[in-house]
C-alpha cells in the first residue's frame, strides 16, 4: 500500500481515537465561528465556460454537504493566485481546493496551507513539487490517446496525412498529459511516414486567439494542403477554425477538441469541428466536494490511484471521458444533461 495512503488512513485512525490530528483548520472566519466547515475554492480562471460549470457544480454539492465555499478566481495570474490563497487561510478555510494556473508555482500555496494545517486537494491540474495531500482529475492521458486515436483512424488510403498540432498551456500539468496520450499513438505513425507534422505548437494560457495565430502561421508554412489540426481543447480548436474560416477551409480539415463545451458541440454539429472529449463535470466536482468535505473534517479517504509529482506519489481519483462525434453527441452529452437539445441543435 502507497505509504501516504497508509499514512491518512493511520491519521483517520488516529483522529477518530484522539478527534485533533485531521481537522487542520484554525479557523477564525465568521462562517468558522458558526461551527460548519469552510473550504476555500481556489481557481485559475473563470474566462472559460468550463470552469464556472465547475465553481457552480462544487459549490452546490458542498453546501448540500454543509459546507461553505469561498470562491478566488486568479485570472491565469500566478501572483494573484498565491495572493487567493493567503486570504482563504486568513479567512480561516478548513481544507483548500485549488485549480492551479501553474502547477509548480501552486507548490508555495501547499507550503502555506501546510504550515497552518489545512490540507490541500488538487482539482483537475496537479500542484506539482510539493505534498499535496490528494488529486482529482479525469484520465488526461486517455484524454489525448482518443484525440489522436480519432485521427489515425480517419488517414488517407495511400501517402500521408498532413497535421497541425496545438498543444494547451505549457504551466498547465494536463496539456503535458495529453500531449502524452496523442504522442502514445501518433509516434509509430509519425515514424512510419503515415502522418506528418506540418506544425506544432503550445497555446499560452490556452486562449483560443493564440490557437489561430498558431494555426495562421501553420498556414503560412505549410500552405493549405493540411489535413487535420490536433487541437486539445474545444477553445484552441474554436480559435484554429477561426483561421480555416478564413482560408475558406472549414469544414475541410477534421478538427479535434475537449470539454464538450457548447460552441463545440453547435460546431461538431455544423461540420467544422468534428470530435470533442466529455468529461462529466458533475461526476468531478460532486466527487470533489465530497473529498474536501472528508478531507476538511479529518474523516478517512481511500484513493485507488496515485501520481508521481515529482516530490511525492499524491493519491488520486481518475474519472472516466467519453469520445464524442456528431453520431453519439445526442446519447452522450445530451442524455446527460450536460448540454440541451435546444442549445446544441437549436431546434
Ligand atoms: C485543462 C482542462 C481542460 C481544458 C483546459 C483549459 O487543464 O483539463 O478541460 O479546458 O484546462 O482550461
């Protein structure tokens, strides 16, 4: 058994014995002072639709739970969110929950939360570099693998297929992650001369008008005879179709994304994007809230899994992720709730 594993559970033992070594928080807030938990919610962003999905999700479940949340959202600024975090444990939060801009920068915030006590999960990003007490996430790996997958099944007959590949932020520990799935399955094929990589590139901050320049000075390089664009979100792959917009090649060029976000789908069901990964974000921030609350209150957490983040093996929940095409788009995201029939399809 991960010794870090057998380390909470001993704790558990522990606090359930002694009820003190778990439940970290100091607590001086008004919300603390009413006795109920408090867990401050520190984000990355909330510019993309994904992630106000993800606040409301957390935030519902945990009060469900009896907890209250406080909210910081950084704006993609590593200071600002060290800042978020300092006020969250002056506000005296219970246990932390942080969606890292910069998963090495974040090592600092566990230092601070450690030093007062409060325990830290990670949500989605890893914090990387540090002790992080437990990770949540999705199979970021599969993530890329299915990616890429969807393109080496769609190669021509003869000769090869030209790509363009757009990787997400480089201080985001999930674009690394993905990058390692697509390249699980396209290396043999990039080897074998089956597909060629006209372009790559990683969009900063993962902004969608970083994606286009990417894909416009592909275009300029390679000319127009580009096959496929390895997009790793929905966001760069809305911003890459901008330029193909633009060449008069939308439509033309199979386009892959994440996160189901809606203008993905309306674009999956248009023709100019033509794949997307859902992740059921209600899977992750209802499980989420759940382990903060256990992790707030000192009470045992068992995590099948673990990731290596370079200092320590942090134990870790993966969820599983769903390929998404025009075919399967209703049983999958619709069926779920996750996006409305009317939205998606506007009838
Ligand atoms: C990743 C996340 C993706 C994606 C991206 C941009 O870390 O897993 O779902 O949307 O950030 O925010």
């Amino acid at each position: 058994m991960n010794p870090r594993i057998a380390l909470v559970l001993l704790s558990c033992v522990l606090s359930i014995a002694t009820g003190l070594v778990l439940s970290r928080g100091k607590g001086g807030s008004t919300a603390k002072k009413s006795g109920g938990l408090v867990i401050g919610l520190s984000m990355d962003t909330l510019k993309e639709e994904r992630w106000i999905g993800d606040r409301d999700l957390f935030v519902a479940k945990a009060r469900e739970l009896g907890a209250e949340v406080l909210v910081e959202s950084a704006n993609s600024d590593d200071t600002r969110q060290l800042r978020d975090v300092e006020s969250l444990i002056t506000r005296g939060v219970d246990a932390l929950v942080i969606i890292p801009h910069n998963g090495a920068a974040m090592a600092r915030a566990v230092e601070m939360a450690h030093a007062e006590g409060i325990p830290v999960l990670s949500y989605d990003r890893l914090i990387t570099g540090a002790d992080t007490d437990l990770y949540i996430t999705f199979d970021n790996v599969k993530v890329g693998e299915l990616q890429a997958q969807f393109i080496a099944d769609r190669l021509p007959p003869q000769g090869k297929l030209r790509l363009i590949r757009i990787y997400g932020a480089k201080t985001d520990n999930n674009a690394v992650l993905f990058k390692q799935g697509q390249d699980n399955i396209l290396n043999p094929l990039i080897q074998s001369g089956r597909i060629e990589v006209v372009f790559e590139d990683w969009a900063e901050d993962w902004k969608p008008e970083n994606a286009k320049k990417i894909t416009n000075a592909a275009i300029t390089k390679a000319g127009q005879g580009i096959d496929a664009i390895l997009a790793s979100n929905d966001g760069t792959a809305g911003g890459a179709i901008q330029a193909l917009i633009e060449e008069g090649l939308a439509g033309k060029v199979i386009v892959t994304g994440q996160d189901a976000d809606l203008a993905g789908c309306q674009r999956i069901v248009a023709g100019t994007q033509t794949m997307t990964v859902y992740k059921p974000l209600s899977v992750l921030a209802k499980q989420a809230a759940d382990l903060a609350v256990k992790l707030a209150s000192g009470r045992p957490i068992f995590a099948k899994e673990e990731s290596d983040n370079g200092k320590v093996k942090v134990p870790s929940v993966f969820l599983p992720i769903y390929s998404v095409t025009e075919e399967n788009l209703r049983e999958t995201v619709v069926k779920d709730g996750f996006r409305s029939e009317k939205d998606v399809y506007g009838e």
